[in-house]
C-alpha cells in the first residue's frame, strides 16, 4: 500500500526539501493558493494584504514565483499541475506560468461552477454585480506531452440526431420501427403512441426501462457523424455508394441519401455509454466548463473537520484525479490546507483500486478559532477518513506525519555531517519511499521498499557488516541502494561479490545543499 506523507512546516522551506527528495518524481501537484482577495487570505512578510495595498498583485507574484519553480523541478516530464484561483489572479497567475512553465505548454482553464443558484448572502448585492457562481482551475504540463481521461457528465437528450437507427442480422431500422416492433406492449401500458418524443418521454422517466433498453441495444443502436472522404479508397467509395457498411481504421462508414449523400462513421449505443455516478448511462464528454456545485452544499460536513472559507470539495478533486488518469500518480499539494487533496486520493483509490500517493504540505498556524492547522485540522481530518467518522466507513491507508525543521549551517563541513547524520534517515526513507525497518544500530540504518533495499552507513567501515546482513535477508536479488556517509567525498566504493546490483551514493554532499531545511518524523499515533 502506498505510504501517504504530510509535512508540517512553510511550503517554500518543504518545496526546496522535496527538490532533493523528489526531483522529477512528481505526477500531479493541485494547489489552493489565497486568492488575494483582501479579506485576509493572503500573508506577505508576517502581514495580511489588504485590498487598499497599492503592491498587493507584485507582492502576490513574489509569494508565487519561486513557489512554482521548484513546483516545476519536482515534476516528471510528463506532470501536469493544477492550480485554483479566481478572477482577482487568474490573468496574473496566467503570464507567471507562461513564464515558470512555458506557454506552449499550457493546456486549459477549467471553469468550476461552485454554485448553480444564487441566493441568501450571495444574493446581498444583486443589484450592484454579476453574482460570483465560478472560479478557476488553471492547467499546465511540464515538457512532454501528456495523455488524460476524459470525464463524462450525463446526456441531456437519451436519443441521438435524425441519423439514428438500429442495425439488426445485417437489417437496418429506424429506432422508431424497431420500437414499435419490440416495445409497443410497454408504450400501450402508458397509454402511449410511439414517437421519438414519446420515447424520449418514457426513457426519461422509466429507469428500468432504460436500463433494458441500453442492455439490449448496446451494439445494435447507432448514431453517425460526418466523416471526410479524402483517405478513403476508390473501391471502398463504390461499395458506400451501393450501400454497404464499410469499415476502414475501426469505423463504421455508411452513406446517407444515395450516392451525393455524406459519408457518416457509426457510434454504437455502448460506445456512448459511461458509468456516470454508479449509473450505467448516455453520455456526452465533459469539456472545460464542470458544475461541481453539488460538491459544496455538504462541503462543512467533508473529512468531519471544520475549516472556514477554505475546502475544496472531493467532488472537484476526484475529478482531477480520473483526469490526470494515472491511478499509481504520486500527488503533491503543498498549500494542503484542510487536506482535502489527501482525503480525495484515499477516496478515489477506494472507488477504483489506485495505488495514488500523496504528498500534503501546510503550516502549523491557527485557523479561525485558534485550531492550530497541521495538526488539529490537517492530521486529523486524514485520521477520520483512515479510521472512518460518523456515518462514513473507515478507508485503511499508512500515514506518514513529518515536520520541517530549520537549521542553520556550522561553519565546519565535518561539523554539519556529524550534526544531520541522526536526522537524514528521514530524508532518505522519504526520498526512496522505503519504511519498512529491518535493521537499526549505531553503525547503519536498513530500510526495503517493494522496489529495492535502502541502506544508511553512519560508520564506513561498517559496509562489510551491511553488505552481508543484506546478502542473508535479499532473496530475490533486489537492488541496493547505499548512502554512505564519510568524512571524504567518496562512498568506500570496492568490488563486494554479490548477486544483486549495489548503488553507492557520497553523502551528505547532495543532502548538505537541503540542510537547512530538515525533515522530522512526528511521533504520532500508527493509523
């Protein structure tokens, strides 16, 4: 199972640990920056900005810009990071990621319809604007092309266009034939004649009898669309001509009205169909606009821990999550908050069996009636959906609870090792994904993950000891990875007669460039 990590601690100093720990690793950063609103959400040097601050955009800027260029660094080459925002930045945070990530490498502005009413305080200056109803997710890729999941919402119409028809033993019908050859006993039980309307009607009202319907006409009912002629063959234009199905690159192609008529390319029932909310059902593929609206009427209630003014609802995130389609993607939000990023990952591994990662970052300040953040809303609201709240079963996960803590440099290089030595088993475990102890003394730390065995030497010459204890327990000639940590630059690199691969890594050179910036591991409760 994936271990899950929430950092507590500033999200610059957490960003430039993870730069070490996980450069070029990351899949998916979603992010909930303050919108800079001027209602103090947005801190700036130890102050609120307000919306009378002459620099409150430059300054916004200043708190994003190296926020994102380490972002940039730690994903993959094909991640991708999504970024809410709302009107007050959006044009703002545009130019800054044209810049951090390049603007051909922007892919969408994803609208979020929080609300599909307005009413009670929203309504209090009717009269004075246009009632905010939507913000903004913004959406780049790193530098490779990326590959999503399309989403689906449920179709409007249950029918297609006037080209719909029903293909049976090699006959064709049109759904109105075939209806009343096969359903009339249904309609006549309604009192109903049967029309495309009337079918319309009862499809719409009838759930069992659209259940059967999509059962029995998956790959019988079909919809065309217009398909250009340009690639076809000259033999295959003469059997269109003469009315034939023909097939070419996996579609079906037929002609309507004769031979001047177009060239349409047939959709099955079953190809139009997606699983929409646990419902088998019709189908249209969701664009850039998403009403998640319905997410927000129980949001107080999300995760059973309160946090004013600030959830996103699980109902948005999961649809990020489908999106970015990887169902094995590590998932990083480093402005965490509440956590619902965390809560939607365990949420959506559940649905559909992902083995996602997240990675949670959030300060330890007080919230609205003094809850100090990481630990009293953050930890806890993951706690309540690993262990289950209320009414809400439990969802079993490994949860990692980490703390940044700043330290400065000594002016000794040798100094610094002996220092951090105690502390970068944390780093190293985090960095490797490797949590699983085997072994703990004063000479060396020995960690596995599924991958391959993690090894900290403290004491060089200890490597003997840890190469053999590793020989006895790595049956399946796992890989090695080991940090050795010396007083000179090299890692005591020597032949050792083995059957698995050994890595050897110099430290603390690599981990000296993060020092100040050092990961803890809090002593809270086993989830």
């Amino acid at each position: 199972a994936p271990n899950h990590i929430l950092i507590e601690g500033d999200n610059l100093e957490a960003l430039t640990a993870l730069s070490y720990t996980h450069e070029g690793k990351i899949d998916v950063i979603y992010i909930d920056p303050p919108y800079n609103t001027g209602n103090k959400d947005f801190i700036y040097n130890d102050d609120y900005v307000d919306s009378e601050d002459e620099f409150r955009h430059s300054k916004w800027l200043s708190f994003m810009e190296p926020r994102l260029k380490l972002a940039k660094n730690i994903l993959k080459e094909d991640g991708i990071i999504y970024i809410s925002i709302d009107d007050i930045e959006l044009s703002a945070l545009k130019l800054l990621c044209d810049e951090v990530f390049g603007e051909s490498n922007y892919v969408s502005t994803i609208v979020n319809q929080s609300a599909s009413s307005v009413f009670g305080t929203k309504a209090a200056h009717k009269d004075k604007s246009y009632i905010k109803v939507k913000d903004y997710v913004l959406v780049y890729k790193n530098n490779r092309d990326i590959t999503l999941q399309p989403l689906y919402c449920k179709s409007r119409n249950y029918l297609y266009d006037s080209h719909e028809f029903v293909l049976d033993g090699g006959k064709r019908y049109s759904t109105v034939e075939w209806f009343k050859a096969k359903y009339l006993d249904v309609f006549k039980k309604y009192n109903l004649s049967i029309s495309k309307k009337t079918i319309e009607q009862l499809l719409t009202f009838n759930d069992a009898f659209r259940k059967r319907i999509i059962s029995e006409l998956a790959d019988k009912q079909f919809s065309t669309s217009p398909y250009s002629k340009d690639d076809l063959t000259n033999d295959e234009l003469d059997r269109l001509v003469k009315g034939q199905i023909v097939y070419h690159n996996g579609l079906g192609l037929v002609q309507e009205g004769g031979s001047g008529g177009l060239i349409r390319f047939m959709r099955s029932l079953g190809d139009s169909c997606q699983e929409i909310d646990g419902e088998y059902i019709k189908s249209d593929i969701l664009g850039d606009i998403w009403d998640t609206s319905a997410g927000y009427g129980n949001i107080n209630a999300e995760g059973g821990v309160k946090f004013p003014s600030g959830k996103k609802p699980l109902l948005l995130l999961e649809k990020i999550l489908v999106s970015a389609k990887k169902k094995d993607a590590i998932i990083l939000d480093f402005f965490a908050g509440s956590g619902s990023m965390g809560h939607a990952v365990l949420d959506q591994n559940f649905k559909d069996g992902g083995e996602r990662q997240f990675i949670l970052c959030t300060n330890n300040g007080d919230k609205k009636g003094g809850a100090k953040i990481a630990e009293e809303i953050t930890y806890k609201r993951i706690k309540n959906v690993i262990k289950g709240y209320g009414k809400v079963p439990r969802i079993p996960a490994n949860l990692r609870y980490y703390k940044i803590n700043h330290r400065e440099k000594k002016t000794s290089i040798d100094a610094n090792r002996q220092d951090i030595v105690v502390y970068m088993e944390n780093v190293i475990q985090v960095k490797e994904n490797a949590f699983k102890q085997l072994d703990v003394n004063e000479d060396y730390a020995l960690y596995e993950s599924a991958e391959k065995y993690v090894g900290m030497v403290f004491e060089p010459f200890s490597l003997e000891e840890i190469i053999k204890n590793i020989k006895e327990k790595n049956t399946d000639n796992k890989p090695v990875k080991l940090y050795v940590f010396s007083y000179s630059r090299d890692a005591f690199e020597d032949n050792y007669d083995t059957d698995f691969e050994i890595e050897f890594v110099a430290m603390p050179e690599g981990l000296l460039k993060t020092y100040a910036h050092i990961i803890e591991e809090q002593k809270k409760e086993d989830l």
